[in-house]
C-alpha cells in the first residue's frame, strides 16, 4: 500500500452516532438520522504553506497533525451531536438541554481520540505526577523508580477512566463507530471491497489509533523525565508542562515507527501496547453502523478523486 493511501485513511475519528475520515482534499463525516437515511457533513481541507512545511519536519509534525486535528474534529463532533439534537422531541428549551447533556457527556471522553488530545495530555500529566509525590515522594530518593510509579499511576488511572465511561450506552457505541471506522480502514488497506459482510470480517484494532498514541506517550514520557533532575514538588511539575510538547513530538514519531514495521514478525510487537489499550476503546459494531462507516470512507474518496481531478 503506497504511502499516498496510508495517508488518505489515516484521519478516521468516531463522532457520536456517525464516523469522520480524512482525506487528501477534504473531511466528510457521515451521519444516520432516526429515518435510517445517512447525511454528510464535507469540509475541504484548506492548509497554508507554512502548516505543510511544520508538518514535514519530524518531531513537530506531530503537534501541528494534533492541533490541526483538533479544530477539525470539533467541527465534525458538533455536526453529529446537532443532527441528534434536531431530531430530539419536546420544546426548544428541552432540545437544547439535550444537545448540552450529550456535549458535555462527549467532551469528557474525547480525549480518547484527538479532540481534546492536548487536554487530556495536560491533566493526564499533572495528576498522576501529584498522587505518585503524595504517595511515595518520601519512601526513596531514586528518580528513576518514581518516573516508572508515576508511569504506572497514568496507565491504572487511563485504564480505569475509559473501562467506567464504556459501561455508559453512548459511549458504548462511540467505541463501536470507533471499532467500524478501524474495520474499514483495515478492509480498504487489504484491497477488498468494502461491503458490510468483507468489512466485518476485520478486527477492531489498528495500528495507527489514537489510542495508541495515548500508551505511546505515557512510555516516551517516564523514558524522557528520566534524563531530567528536579529539587523540589513544584519544579517536577512545571518540568512536565514544559516537556509536554517533547513528549508528544517523539511519540508521534515512535507511532510512525512502529506502523512502518507491524509486518515484520518480532519488531511488531513495538505495537502492541497501543492495540491492548484499544481493547478498551473499540467495541464490535453491528452491521448498521459498519454501513455508515463504509458510506463516510467512500464519500471521503469520492470527493478527494473530483478535487485532485
């Protein structure tokens, strides 16, 4: 598969009740209204001279791809939550109350994929830094060993937060349209046709998720605090924030990484902390849902052929 088709999948995003694919000219989300009639939202990339050249240059693509990432996804997200909203009965007042319910349950989970990426990182980061210093900031003077406790509290908290959320019902199908859209990509990269039934044939995991950039981070994180020394509680802290950005770029790298080598048989294990945590994060879609991811990835390709045309 050429780099050119790797690209044009790799922006699959669930959305509520519908998925988003990014292409190489544009982003289309397909929805499925109440009626079973499957609605479009098509945005055309529009990128300036200076963001493709950041998104050249290792260990900033990263951080530009996220950035850029999270102002589309949020575009497509309210779509999607406003197509149920409309749909919703009772008065006006009530439809709003609704579509602020549903936003509010959905904002505090999206950091699972991009959307709120840069602010699930930044609390993800200080939290568990504090419990480990509250915990275990006096039991041994080893930094090192603290770096790989505080590692280890990010990874039971993470854990913990995504298995809670996926017992709700909506979330529960976010992680199926999350599973549909990764089935998809899987299905299309075989050179298939992508059906309902050849599509359900493919697992749920993928290389290239954001959730397996979240584990990515984490690991790169307790390896690139380790070369860093801090005095004091406060120092440690402001050391996260400010490597943040470092963290980030260098697991986006390793992510690219270990994409590129998930065919050869001992080094693609380097992947596999990513798809165990998308366990949690996918979920088996049913056929309904497999048909609307399908319907948003052609679209996408639809579109890119007329604008490239």
């Amino acid at each position: 598969m050429s780099e050119k088709q790797q690209n044009a999948v790799y922006g699959g995003q669930a959305v509520i009740e519908g998925v988003m694919f990014a292409g190489q000219k544009v982003h289309v989300t397909a929805v499925r209204r109440k009626d079973n009639t499957i609605h479009f939202l098509e945005v055309p990339k529009k990128e300036f001279g200076w963001v493709q050249t950041l998104k050249k240059i290792p260990f900033i693509r990263g951080i530009v791809g996220i950035i850029e990432a999270s102002a589309k996804g949020s575009q497509h997200l309210n779509f999607s939550a406003e197509m149920f909203a409309e749909e919703d009965s009772g008065t006006k007042e009530e439809k709003k109350e609704t579509f602020a319910s549903k936003m509010t349950m959905i904002l505090g989970v999206a950091f699972i994929g991009i959307l709120s990426f840069l602010f699930g990182k930044f609390v993800f980061t200080l939290v568990p830094t504090a419990i480990e210093q509250l915990l275990f900031g006096k039991m041994f003077e080893n930094q090192i060993g603290h770096n790989l406790i505080e590692g280890l509290i990010k990874i039971i908290l993470l854990i913990a937060y995504i298995y809670f959320i996926s017992l709700t019902p909506m979330i529960k199908r976010l992680f199926q349209y999350h599973g549909a859209e990764h089935k998809v990509i899987s299905a299309y990269e075989a050179g298939v046709e992508l059906t309902v039934r050849n599509v359900q044939k493919f697992s749920t995991l993928h290389y290239r998720c954001g959730s397996s950039f979240i584990v990515f981070t984490v690991i790169v994180g307790v390896v690139i605090y380790s070369f860093f020394q801090y005095d004091s509680f406060v120092e440690r802290i402001i050391q996260r924030i400010v490597l943040i950005p470092v963290v980030i770029g260098v697991s986006y790298e390793l992510l690219r990484f270990t994409n590129s080598l998930r065919d050869v048989p001992v080094l693609r294990y380097l992947g596999y902390p990513g798809l165990w945590l998308q366990l949690l994060t996918t979920k088996e879609p049913d056929d309904s849902q497999v048909e609307v991811s399908i319907a948003s990835f052609n679209r996408m390709r639809e579109l890119d052929k007329q604008m490239q045309g």
